[in-house]
DNA sequence: TGTACATCAGTGAACGCGCGTTCACTGATGTAC
DNA sequence: TGTACATCAGTGAACGCGCGTTCACTGATGTAC
C-alpha cells in the first residue's frame, strides 16, 4: 500500500522531498512549543516559503499531524520488527535472545527504551496526553497490532508455565487486542501486559522528568523492571 | 502557611472566591481544550466579566496555571494523607489495611486511581506531557515530597525482609528522594518505585485511551499490578 | 526539434479571529475622623 | 451619625501579534503533436 509500483516523475518526487522537509521542519517545532503548538505558518516561514504554499502538500493543519502521528506509530512498529534482525550478529552487551533469530524480552524492552529516549516529543505525541480535539487515525491500531504481535511472540517463548490467578482468567476471555496470537496461553498475554504497562510506566515518569532531582538512574529502575518480567 | 491568622475582611473574602471561580472555569475549559489552550479572555467572558478585570486576581496566565498545577499537587497529597483516616471504621470493599491506622499499599493504590479516574486532566496536567516553555513551581517537589512518606509508610511495613539484587544496591546509595525515611531498607525504597511507576504505567495509558477497543478491563489490570507489589 | 497547451508550485493580499496585556477611567466599597 | 478620602473592582478602547485558510494570479515545468 502507499507507493504506486510505476516509476515516480521527477515532480512526484519534488513533491516527496517538500513534503518530508515539512515533516522535519515540524517535529523541530514540536520539540520546541510541543504538538498543540504547531503552526503551519511557522513551518512555512522556516523553509524560507510563504504560508499558504504549504497548502500544496497538505489539506490543512490536522492533515500534517496526523501524518506525524503516523509516522511515530510506523517508526516504534519498525524497531520492534527489525530487533530480531541483528540478534545474533551484533557483539551487543548481552541482549536477550528470545531465540531463533526471535528477538526476547530483553531486547524489545532495549528497543523500546532507544526508542523513546531517542525523540521525547516523538514518544509523548503517541503515548503522551492526548492532543485535545484531535482524534488518531484508526490506522494507527493496525500498527499497534503489528507491534503487539512481535510482543506476544516473544510473550509465549517466554511466559511461565501455567500462572493461573483471577486477572489471567479474565484474560482468557477478553483476549480481541490479541488477535494475531489467538492461541497464545493466558500467561502470555498476562506477560505481554505486564511489559507494556510496565516499561511505559517507568518511561513516561522518566521522559516527564519526574526522576530529575530524585538522584536516582532512570535506566537502572527500568532495567530492574525489565528483570521482574522474565523472573 | 499560606493563610495568616487574622481574620478576613469581607474584600478578602470576595477576592478568595473570585479566584476560586476563576480556577473552576479553569478547568472545565482545560477539560475541554487542554491545558496549552487555556485563555485568560474565554475565561472572563465565560465568567460575564471583561478580560481585564482577571488581571486584578492573577498576574497573568502563567500565574494562573502554576495555582492549578499547585492545586493538582496538593489535592493528590491529601488524598493520600486522608488515607489512613477512614481505614478502620468505613465498611469498603476489603481496603488494605496496614495496620495501627496507617494505610496500606492496597490502600493508597485505590486513592490513587480514584484521584486519576476523578480528573483525567488533573491527572494528565500533573503527570502528562510536560506543557513546553512552563516550569513547574520548586514547591510542588515538597508535596511530592510528602506524599512519598506516606508511601514509604506503607512500604516499610509491607517490603519482604532482604531482597538485594543490584538495583536495590544502587538504591541504598541513592536515596535522596526518600529524605523523610534515612533508615527505610533499600528493599522498602525499592518497592516504593515499583508502585510508582506500575501504576503509572497502567493509569497513563488507560487515561489516554490506549486500552479502550482492546477488549480489557483496566480496572483490572490494576488491581493485579497491585497484587504483584506484596508477593 | 519546435511549438501550443496543460499542469502545478508558489506568491501576496485579504478575511476574520482570538490571544495576552497595558492604560486611563468610572463607580462602588470600605476607612478615618 | 455624617462627611472626606483612600482603596479597589471592573470597563472599554487600544496595541501588536500570529493563527488557519481562501483566492486570484504569475511563472516555471512538463507533455503532446
């Protein structure tokens, strides 16, 4: 989907550029006033254009943000694919290696982590306060899904046993977010749970800079949380 | 603090409740278009007042939103203060009780969602995506400060006696955060930045909707986020 | 290879809007004798 | 109890700003014959 297999026109290609620079140019604002901030004109200042030329490449302002949103969706959907990848390859220190070639725990937790910390107000446009009056395009759950089906394989490598307690019976019944693991064992997704509350929980406390001042390493918190799930 | 002793004068009485209502509308406009939207104007003309005449109650907007976010703070360390209160006497559902009065982890966890789920933008204004080029006032750091000693009440009853792994190493030579407890063990600390951060993690992505169209239960997850704190 | 036409990028002016904030002023409320 | 004065709440006009968005138009680039 997205890309037309024919060769692209050099205008079409113009057109691409324009429109990543745009993007560029945008996530720079957000870093510096946040998302609700986000000016069109103010882009079009920053590229050295008069404003309504940005109006060429997008319908209007939520058209842009929305494509933010995408994009930040895509890229943390990506990193969780690709960890698998340089498993075996790379001399890291010590990523968890859910197996063949299957990236574990451990790794994703890594990934995530990289993620996160690698654009703040990349990490808090998708899993920060909602931006009022804006809603995400429903895509972005087909993008959550992929990413939880990369979880949930890693999830029922490496969940216990049989840990059955009133939460994973309650699981067993309510598993439709799962959909790509339908038989995956309730201690699974219990797992798969735990990881994602988890490390966001410790994520977002840290990258809101409720840490700072507390003398206490943000990385050393989340990596022993990272240790309770495979524990 | 805050309040000097005398008695008020009706003009001061007045002036108290103008602000008052002011923060009220506040709010509900905060609840509408979130925080980064908050216009002194609307306000005013919501309130049948001209824009001006707020500037006789707050210096300017920055002045006002630094009271909400005070108020946030503050509403949250009393709930949890007020904790242990009713502990003995109110019939709830099975609260967890630490004994002598004192509110147990079970306890404080259900303050805490409650706070949130009362006020999601309360809850997101405090520990939300920070609001770009706002600084939070230092004070709100002593609030916190109080609520972690209510906290580590708890959790220097209920910790297990000696669990030390490296991060609890790490923890009992970083411990500036935990002033009000110098002789709490590392293994109390520990299991304070475990409810922290758990239950963050489970509160910021169910109020940002990242649980709604899963199928889940939150309320539930929760409480099993809570029950892997004393096991 | 050259000409005629269609497509499209970008401009500048304009519309209407709401914002934060200052300022000079009016009118009501409280205070001192 | 009544008068003179000070304090303070609130108004309306104004300043300067930036926003999103529409519209008619110019000029360059690509396409068809």
């Amino acid at each position: 989907m997205g890309t037309t297999g024919r060769t692209e026109t050099p205008r079409e290609r113009y057109r691409q550029q324009v429109r990543e620079e745009v993007k560029e140019k945008a996530w720079q604002q957000i870093a510096g006033s946040g998302a609700s901030a986000l000016s069109l004109n103010a882009i079009a200042k920053q590229m050295g254009m008069s404003g309504p030329a940005l109006y060429r490449y997008f319908a209007n302002r939520d058209e842009l943000i929305t494509e933010l949103v995408r994009d930040a969706y895509r890229s943390l959907a990506d990193a969780f694919a690709g960890a698998g990848a340089g498993a075996g390859a790379g001399g890291g220190d010590g990523d968890g290696d859910g197996g063949a070639g299957r990236p574990g725990l451990a790794a994703l937790a890594q990934v995530l982590r990289r993620w996160a910390l690698e654009d703040r107000h990349r990490y808090f446009l998708v899993y920060g306060t909602p931006v009022p009056g804006y809603h995400a395009p429903q895509d972005t759950t087909a993008i959550t899904a992929e990413m939880m089906s990369v979880l949930l394989d890693a999830c029922t490598a490496e969940a216990p046993g049989e840990a059955a307690g009133s939460f994973e019976e309650h699981l067993a019944g309510h598993r439709e977010w799962a959909g790509s693991h339908p038989d995956a064992p309730p201690s699974a997704l219990r797992l798969a749970l735990a990881f994602w509350s988890r490390l966001h929980g410790v994520l977002s406390l840290e990258l809101a800079g409720h840490f700072t001042g507390m003398g206490l390493d943000p990385a050393r918190l989340y990596a022993a949380e990272v240790d309770t799930l495979t524990r």
